[in-house]
C-alpha cells in the first residue's frame, strides 16, 4: 500500500521518470536504452517519447538541443549548419556556440586579424592617397549637399595595384552589370568565366582566401575546396529579382558593384569601384559622416557622394583593402553570421560587419543569397 500511495502521488505532482523525456535527446538516434524515442522515426514507430512533440518539434530555443541532427519539422535549429542556413534558434550563439563546429565570436575576430596581417596586396601610402574633407553629422547626410571642393581619391598608383591578379579579376567582373534593377541581368560565357575566375584568383590564389578556406574547412563547414569555391559563386554570384520579377541582381552587383533601386543609390561598398567611377566624371563625391580608427590602410569610411544622377546617403567601404580582403571578410561574415552584425578585429580595432540574407529566393537544397553586406557605421 505504501508503494502505491507514493506512485499515485509522484502521478498527482506531475514527476516523470527522466528516460520518459526528450530533454537534451531531440534528433539523436534509437537508443535502446531509453524506453522511447526523440528522433523523427519515432512518430513512423509508434515510441516517441509523451514530450517529443513539446520539446523536439515546437521548441523555439536550444537549450537542450546542441549539436541535434537536422529535422525538417523543427521550427528552429541547432546544429553546426544552422547559420549557413540562417535558421538556428534565437538562442544558438548563447547556448551552442562550441557545440559541432560553431563559430565564436572570438574565433571570428583571431581570423579576421590573420587575414588582415595576411594582407599583401593592400594599398600602402606610397601607393593611395585620400582626402576625405568635410566631415557632417548623421543628422546631415540627407541634405544631398556637397562639402567637398576635391574628389575623395587625390592619387592612386594604378600600375603598382591593377596589375595584380585579383584587381585585375576584380576589374574585369564590375563592368559587366546594369546598374538599375527592374532589368534582368544576362551574362556572356566570357563573363560567368570572369566571375569564375574572380573568386577562384582571390580565394584560392592568395594566403587571403586559403587562410578562410582552411578555417571554415576545420570547423566543418565545407568538406572540400571546391565545395567552398562553388558555394561561394552561388552566394555572390545567383541572380535574383529585387524589382519587377526580373533577375536583376545579385550579392555581387548590389555590394561591389552597386545598383540604381528607387531613385537612389542601393549597395556599393566597394572603394576601388567608388575610385574608378570619381575617375571617369560619373560619381561626386560629397562628403563623409563617418571615419575609423586606422591611420593606415585599410580604412573605413561612411560617405556622401552622388553617382551619376542618383545620390547615396551613407556608403560605407573598406578604403585601400585588396579585394581578396574585401570578399574574404564579407565572406566570412555572410557564412558565421547572416543577417546579423559581426565583429571583427583588424589592425587592433573593432569593425562591424552587417550582413543581410536575401529571403526571396534560394539556391542549392534552401540556402540563401547573400543580400547585402556593409561596415556598419555609427
């Protein structure tokens, strides 16, 4: 008697045995040594656990969860891809981040300074020169106003720079758009080879992007090289429709090489397009509502400027960066943090990079392209 009073009262207080539950359990395999099961062949045999619905299928957090296989009928994710694929639960980086492969925060900022002292094709002083004059408040970008009597670009030594294979491949790929969205974007076989050729002559070519290769490659993000080079293109390069049905655009266009959206200026945070454009008479440069902490290159600069008609209030660039560096860090943002502010560290100094996913569309089995990305400014 005394036996059952205690088991109906464990009963009446709600106390279950703990191998009953799927508390820390969701995805994992048959485990014969539970008395059910938390993974989704369980709804197909009948033993799930009374909770395998509350806990694996519903839960929108991931306590508990870290490192779970992938289930399509889970709301939110916690495993080592969930951030590639911009769907891990709002507590991931909290709960998860050295579960399976993540990526900290401070394993981002030690890449980001490698890649930044592996830099050897970025721009020094006796090469670039920069004059960014007047300097407005936030408040006062919106005037469209111009404060500056001389372009932002007082010298550059272009045979020094464009010589170099990756600004070479850079050049060739940012002439090949139509800057204004609403009209689809049709590339030559000669153009998707340069587009090819870009991301291979930088990720491959440099100790810039092998470094981000072997990197992502450790923390199991890509099994191979070419996996890596293929999603790459993918990410940057897949057409997308941001007006009128049409594809009309891409990560690549909208960051590098910017677009005409609206009636004004969308994208473009690319200095050496930014230079090129002031050199042929297209672009006036304005002012500028935001200057880093560099002394020396690479800078970042948050500015006012007017492209041909069409005038951005704040574009923000890397100033005098390789383009190796320029797409290796974006990268690598866009991959550990989409649709998220990412910190990195460059020289000693804090830059934030603001990624931005493209929801519309997806490439591969759901992933998605890259929307924007920017250094984010005060």
């Amino acid at each position: 008697m005394k036996v059952l009073a205690v088991l109906v009262l464990c009963v009446t207080l709600g106390f279950s045995n703990t191998l009953d539950s799927c508390q820390g359990r969701c995805g994992y395999g048959t485990d014969s040594n539970y008395s059910c099961q938390c993974n989704p062949a369980c709804e197909r045999y009948n033993d799930c656990c009374s909770d395998y619905a509350a806990i694996c299928k519903a839960s929108t957090s991931c306590k508990g969860r870290c490192g779970e296989s992938y289930n399509s009928q889970n709301e939110c994710h916690c495993n080592s891809l969930c951030p590639q694929y911009n769907n891990c639960c709002s507590d991931y980086n909290e709960l998860c981040y050295n579960v399976g492969g993540a990526v900290t925060d401070a394993e981002i900022k030690s890449i980001s300074e490698r890649l930044y002292s592996l830099d050897s094709n970025k721009a020094s002083a006796s090469v670039l020169v920069i004059d960014p004059q007047a300097l407005v408040a936030s408040s006062q970008t919106s005037s469209e106003t111009d404060r500056s009597s001389k372009p932002l670009f007082s010298f550059l030594n272009e045979n020094a720079l464009f010589s170099k294979p990756t600004y070479a491949a850079l050049l060739s790929v940012l002439d090949n758009y139509n800057r204004m969205t609403g009209q689809a974007e049709n590339f030559s076989s000669q153009q998707l080879a340069e587009q090819d050729k870009f991301v291979r002559e930088t990720m491959s070519n440099t100790q810039v992007g092998r470094e981000l290769f072997a990197f992502l490659y450790n923390k199991g993000i890509y099994k191979s090289e070419e996996d890596f080079i293929q999603d790459l293109k993918m990410m940057w390069f897949g057409l997308y429709s941001r007006n009128n049905n049409q594809l009309d655009s891409s990560g690549f266009e909208h960051i590098f090489a910017g677009e005409i959206k609206g009636g004004k200026v969308s994208g473009f945070h690319n200095w050496i397009r930014f230079y090129l454009l002031e050199k042929s008479g297209k672009l006036n440069y304005y002012s500028h509502s935001f200057n880093g902490p560099w002394t020396t290159f690479p800078d970042v600069l948050g500015m006012q400027f007017m492209w041909d008609g069409y005038y951005k209030q704040v574009g923000s660039a890397v100033i005098g960066c390789s383009p190796e560096f320029d797409f290796a860090i974006y990268s690598l943002c866009y991959i550990t943090r989409p649709g998220k502010q990412c910190h990195l560290s460059v020289g000693g100094s804090t830059l934030i990079i603001q990624t931005y996913t493209w929801d519309n569309s997806f490439y591969g089995d759901g992933k998605k392209f890259i929307g924007s990305a920017y250094p984010a400014t005060p």
